[in-house]
C-alpha cells in the first residue's frame, strides 16, 4: 500500500514554476497565437468562436464566455475530475520533481488507508454484483426485470448494473474469502451487525444493484431496487467514509463530459430515469439518491455548468419540491428550468415511449423556477379557499424576500403579478408588508459565470485594469481606496490587493485574487488584455474623479434621508451632525469637480 501524507508547499511551487500552462492545456486542445496570449475553443462549454485564452506570462487561463478560469492545477483538477493531490503528483511527475509527503499524523493515516481498504472493497463488490446478473441462475427474475424496463446489454454494461443474492451472507461470504475483514464490510455499508448474536448480514439481498461512482470512477457506495414487494423499495448504501448521499450525484461521472458540452444538466429523481435518458442519448442526466438537492449538490454542479434542468412531478409532492428547490437556488447564480412530463409518466416512461425528440422539445420548452412554482401555486390555490391562494402568493413572496439583489426583487415581483393578474403596486406592498424572515450570513460566493453579461461600471473597470498590470505608481496607490468601489468583485479585488505592502507581496496577491471565488473571473479577465490606454496617468486621474463622484453622490442621497427622518422624529443632535456631514460631502464634490485631468484613448472595453 502506498502511504500518502500532506505534499509540502514548497514542492506544489517548484511545479507550478517548472510547467508551462500553454503546454499542459496544449495536450488537451489547439492553441493559436493570439497577441501574448494564446487562443482555443473552450472545452468547458459548447461554442463556436474562440474565448479560451491562455497568458504564458501569468501561467493562468480564462474563458471569456463561461467564465471559467485558474492555473495549471485548477485546470488539470478541471478536464480530469481528479483532486488536488492526485493533479500535483502526476504533474510532479510530469515535469521532474519528485512529490514527497509530509508525515501525517497517525489518526490521519489510518483514516486514510481505511479509505483505500474499502475502494478496493466496493471495486471488487461491484465486479460480483455485475457477475451475479450476468451468470447466476438467480438473477433471472432481475434480468426480466430489466428488459422489461427496456436496459439494453450494452447500458447494462456501461453502468455496472448487478444484482445481490437473496440469502442473508451471500455477499458477505465472498468478500470475506476476497481477502476483507467483516468488519470493513460493514464499514462499506455492504453489512450489517446482528442484534442478537455475534456476526454480520448482507444489507443488500435479492435486490438490482446500481455502483455508484465518484468522479473519479471509483465506486463508492451501491443503491439497490427490490424485485418484490418488500421494503424499502430502494435502498442506499448508509453514510460511511466513502459515501455521503447529499454530496453526490448518480451518473455525474458518466455525464460531466456531456454536461460541459451542451452547457447543461438534467436532474431527475432515480437511478433509472436517468440511465434511461442515456440509453436514449441525453447524456447529461444525474439523478439524486433519494435526498433533495443540497448546497453541496449546487457546488458539484457549479464546476460544470451554471445551467440546471430539474424534472419534478407536476402533482402537488412536485410542487412542493420547486418550492425547497427554488429556495436552495435563488441568489445562487443558476439558471434553473423545470420540466414536467405527463401525469402518469416519469421520465424514464416517457422517453421511452414518447422518443428522444418529445423530451428534447420538453426541455426546451420547460419554464424558469420561478414560472413554474408560480404557476403551481396558482393552481394549487384555485384548487382551494381564498386562504389557500392567499397562502399560495405569500410562500412566493417570502422566498423573493431572500434575493439579495435589488434589481432581480424587482424583476421577479414584476414577473409574479403578471402571472397572476395582479396589480404590481399592490404585490409590491404586500412583499414590503411581509415580516422579514432572519437569513444566515454568509459571505457571498457566486462563481464566475454569474458575472458574464454584468460590466463593471466604467471608471472601476479603468482603474482595475491599471492595478492588474501593475502600473500604478506609489502616489496613485495612496488613492485607490476599496470602500470607493461599488461593485462587489471590485471592492474584493481591490481590498486583497491594497492589503499587501511591498511590489512582491502585490504581485502574490493578484495571484491569490486570480483564484478568488469572487472576483477571480475579472482579475484573470482584465489580465489577460493589452492595457488599451495611452495616458496611463490621465486614464488613473479622470477614472478615480469619476469614481470619487459617484460614491459622493450615493452617500449624499443616503444622508438626505437620514436628515429628513431624524428632523421629523426630532432628533435634533443627530440632524445637525449629518448636516455637518452632508457641508462636508458638498465641499468634496465641489474640488473634484474643478479638477480637470487630462483626455485619453482607449483601445476598448473589457467584459468579463
């Protein structure tokens, strides 16, 4: 067994150093020439005209039309699915630096080789299920069973499909005599300890067997259909240091090329709508394993596409479902579509029976979230009372309550009363009349992709670009102050970079910005262009004027209402002391605005 600790700093650096990205991302796709930077069809997303771009000088990429981006490690991690420590050991080994670990504790190492202990378990598990199927006399019924549900050999196959023995120690038997501990077995969730004697019991007997992988093709845990009428009907493998059911997808591993290339995923509920749907060659479909979506589900998502199509029943249970969904998805970033097929159908029937171009025109015509859990409200309401569609419109409202941006509240009330007939103005006063529910914080983490259709406003994107190519002199940098900025990635940006003090420790702190969750997209974005102006200090001067003017002009606005409340509540002091401030604020925007910098030109603007 080979022993794996924490690979030491210094090592992950002399990597980074030694490989050159234009070569590693080379291998993977073809690169042109493109000024200083190279050029390619993105291979994380469908498109025609290129938008991948590689800085040789950064050792860094990004994709100007999805947004994603990084260096050789988060590249690598990306186009492979593998982890970090996997991606640096065989590129250490790629480029001639040796990976050494660092010793580990021993409560680490032996968490560890469990781990390996137990993928070798399950590997050989899934071999013998599959075996099981195809050989044993058995299995017959659960081989009717699946042609009857139309599973062809070769989708058998290619999804490992297998089948448990009905006795109580069939499979426990076998891999006890593979060479595993009964006590690993039980640690795989494959056995179960007995109450009343000494000994373990298969958890899975006499049931169709579904391998489920991680990304990296290993399997990590098993679900399990039963043939009769016994219960549960499915059944999964319970938590164990392998599988978690609210981290994973089924069929991801399968699906993720698939879902990088059409730009999106299908999520259904069960293991066979959506091996169905790869037979029928809609190969970016996933299921969940009998959990609803979680956060963690939405992360593993998110490193492959911004775009989600969910299938939910249209009856009430599906209703219900979009509702906790549409909760977990607003202010995340994703665009979410929600398909319904027929009642009486699941998409495994319908598909089938319907073909792959009825469910291709399902999709493309499934409305948004919000569309959807509005439209099933309303219909659930005029089902009932008045209660009822009151009931209805506020559980929408109170889920809109939790959009962060302005902008999209806005859009989205807009949205709901023309759906339901109603007068925006009075929608709107209800939403403000509604008590304000409590929100955990938290720090807010949309991906690149969320950004690409919202610029920066002008004079912020100016002095961004100034500060990414490190051309602002010691005077300017005493200027540029991060509460001046208003967009969010700025501000970011901005502060992460203001905080160091030196040349060297700015320039680890653009690195470190290229990789931040929020404002990564822009700083890679802004660095790899040609800095388009030909007056630096005047592009410098008349963008931080701009910028100055419009955080004034903001907080004057803010204080005027705050004057206006405290004078009408009689608060005098705290009147006087914002009249002081607002003096103050009106004498700032009179010298800046005397201030004349001089013109520049510029080559054209930047979208990240």
């Amino acid at each position: 067994m080979v022993e794996k600790g924490l690979i030491p700093e210094d090592v992950i650096n002399r990597i980074r150093e030694r490989a050159d990205i234009v070569d590693i991302v080379g291998a993977h796709l073809s690169l042109t020439k493109a000024g200083q930077n190279f050029k390619g069809l993105c291979p994380f997303h469908q498109e025609k005209t290129p938008s991948f771009t590689v800085s040789p000088s950064r050792q860094t990429f990004h994709c100007f039309g999805c947004g994603e981006g990084g260096n050789v490690f988060s590249f690598l991690m990306k186009i492979d699915g593998s982890t970090f420590p996997a991606v640096v050991r065989a590129l250490g080994e790629k480029v001639g630096v040796p990976v050494e670990d660092r010793p580990v504790s021993p409560a680490v190492r032996q968490r560890m080789e469990l781990r390996e202990r137990l993928l070798a378990l399950t590997k050989v598990a899934a071999e013998r299920f599959h075996l099981n199927l195809l050989a044993d006399a058995e299995a017959e019924p659960a081989r009717n069973y699946l042609a009857s549900r139309g599973m062809t050999p070769d989708t058998i196959e290619r999804f490992d499909i297998g089948y448990s023995q009905s006795g109580w120690d069939g499979t426990l038997t076998a891999l006890t005599k593979a060479g595993f501990s009964a006590e690993d077995i039980a640690a795989a969730g494959l056995a179960i300890p007995r109450e009343q004697a000494a000994g373990f019991y298969d958890r899975f007997r006499g049931r169709v067997m579904f391998p489920i992988r991680d990304l990296q093709k290993q399997v990590i845990g098993f679900g399990g259909r039963m043939l009769d009428d016994g219960t549960p009907k499915y059944l999964n493998s319970p938590e164990t240091p392998l599988f978690s059911k609210g981290r994973i997808l089924y069929a991801l591993d399968a699906a993720r090329d698939a879902i990088t290339r059409l730009g999106y995923v299908i999520v259904v509920e069960g293991y066979f709508d959506a091996i169905a749907l790869h037979q029928a060659g809609c190969a970016n479909a996933v299921a969940t394993l009998g959990t609803a979506l979680t956060p963690e589900h939405l992360e593993l998502i998110r490193r492959f596409t911004q775009r989600v199509v969910l299938l939910f029943d249209p009856d009430a249970a599906g209703v219900r479902a979009a509702l906790r969904t549409m909760d977990l998805f607003l202010g995340s970033g994703f665009s979410v579509q929600v398909g319904s097929v027929p009642a009486g159908d699941d998409p495994d029937t319908f598909i089938r029976s319907q073909g792959p171009d009825a469910f291709a025109a399902l999709i493309k015509s499934a409305p948004s979230l919000l569309e959807f859990t509005v439209q099933a409200s309303l219909t659930a309401g005029r089902a009932g009372t008045v209660e009822d569609r009151v009931r209805c419109v506020e559980d929408v409202l109170t889920l809109l309550q939790k959009l962060s941006n302005p902008v999209e509240q806005s859009a989205a009330i807009r949205h709901v009363a023309d759906q339901l007939g109603m007068d925006e103005k009075a929608l709107l006063a209800r939403y403000k009349a509604l008590p304000r529910k409590s929100v955990k914080a938290s720090t807010p983490q949309p991906s690149a992709g969320v950004f690409e259709n919202q610029p920066l406003p002008k004079d912020e994107e100016v002095l961004l670009q100034l500060l990414v190519h490190e051309v602002l002199t010691p005077e300017m940098w005493t200027e540029v102050r991060a509460e001046d900025f208003t967009d969010t990635r700025a501000k970011r940006l901005v502060s992460l970079v203001c905080a160091a003090d030196a040349p060297h420790t700015r320039q680890q702190a653009l690195a470190q910005a290229g990789e931040d969750e929020l404002c990564g997209s822009i700083t890679r974005a802004l660095s790899m262009t040609e800095l388009p102006y030909d007056n630096i200090n005047a592009a410098f001067q008349q963008s931080l004027k701009a910028l100055k003017l419009r955080r004034i002009a903001v907080e004057l606005q803010e204080i005027k209402a705050a004057e206006a409340l405290a004078t009408k509540a009689g608060r005098d002091e705290e009147a006087r002391t914002l009249l002081v401030r607002l003096n103050v604020l009106q004498q700032e925007r009179q010298k800046l605005s005397k201030i004349n910098p001089s013109s520049y030109n510029e080559a054209g603007r930047i979208h990240a």
